[in-house]
C-alpha cells in the first residue's frame, strides 16, 4: 500500500469514526481497524489523535473546497460569488451531517488541546473567506470601511445557524431562495439606500 492511500484510509476511518461515535470515542485501535493497518502505522503518519483529528478537519471541511473554488469566482459578480460561496459552504455542511451534528454538541466536553484544534480550524476559515473579502475590497467592489474578518465571521456564522436551524434541529433541508435572501440581506444591508454622501441610511 502506498503512503498517500495509507494516510487517506486512516483520514477517511477517522472521519467515519467520529462521525458515528464523536472524537473521544473513536479510538485510535478501532480507527486503524477501520483502516486496515496497525495502530503503530497510525502514529507512525500522524503522531498523535489530536493531529489527525486536524487534519480530518482541514481535509473533509470547507476550506479546501473554497480554495479550489477561487477560479470560478473570478468571472461573476459580487453577488453572485458570494451565492456560489454559500451554496457550497451549506454543500459541505449537508455532506458532513453527522460529523457537524456530533462535533456542535459534544465540542464543549473535550480537552482544551482538542477545542484549541478546532479553535485554530474556524479561525483558518474565517481568514480563508476574509481574504477573499478584502481581494474585493481592494478592488473597490465591496465596501473598504468594514472589517473583512467581522464580515465573514457574520457571514459563516449565519449559514451556519441556518443550517443548524433548518437541517439539524428541523431535520429539513436547505432552501435555494433561503440561500439567495442570507445573500441579498448580507450583501445590500437592511437600510434603505438613500441619495446621501455616506450612501446609507433611513431617510
């Protein structure tokens, strides 16, 4: 076996495992069962279970998927970039269900090593989208006086609660119109435009 499907098949065990029984009852014996190797070649490839468990997030989340996705931004509005953002941000939130399912309810009973690893893995994604913010900023497409990481922290946050609203608590789906609304709201604000110098406001 290579070591890139070694390492693949150890992250798709982990993945599998916590997803079913959260990160303290995967255990890294039954994870390298899973995978079909030893639990020395386990350790041998990551060197601990709190650092697989960060890479399971950084492969199987939202980041890697929103960088490939950078080319298909470049032709479209802001808008409708920020739509194809949203989309695919709720795309993997559905695709991991259950991994988001157990993690949101059990993150708060890990040790601070683990909450600290998925403390790091939010702030990389908030920083992953916040750049894309500012790139339009510079650009003067978006507005250059808001903070580019309070926005995406709003932005991500929302989807996320819609999310947890709608498909975990309400066992529904998502809504494109839904999707397209959290966009409009986001992008155009809640005050009516006005004619004035600061190009905001209630009249």
């Amino acid at each position: 076996m290579r070591k890139d499907d070694t390492r693949r098949f150890l992250l798709d065990a982990m993945l599998k495992l916590v997803s079913e029984r959260g990160y303290a009852g995967a255990k890294t014996r039954d994870v390298a069962a899973e995978a079909g190797v030893t639990e020395l070649t386990l350790f041998r490839h990551f060197g601990s279970k709190e650092r697989m468990f960060e890479e399971v997030l950084k492969n199987y989340t939202f980041i890697p998927r929103f960088k490939n996705l950078m080319p298909e931004l470049a032709g479209l509005s802001a808008e409708d970039a920020i739509e194809l953002i949203a989309s695919r941000y709720l795309e993997t939130l559905l695709e991991r269900k259950p991994l988001i399912k157990i993690l949101h309810a059990e993150v708060h009973t890990y040790p601070e090593s683990i909450r600290t690893v998925y403390n790091n893995f939010m702030r990389e994604m908030q920083g992953t989208l916040s750049a894309y913010i500012q790139s339009l900023q510079k650009q003067g497409i978006l507005n250059h006086d808001m903070s580019a990481i309070i926005a995406s922290r709003m932005f991500l946050w929302v989807l996320f609660s819609y999310f947890r609203t709608e498909v975990i608590m309400n066992n529904g789906g998502v809504k494109k119109k839904d999707v397209r609304e959290i966009v409009r709201i986001f992008s155009r604000g809640v005050l009516p435009r006005t004619s004035g110098a600061d190009g905001g406001g209630a009249s």
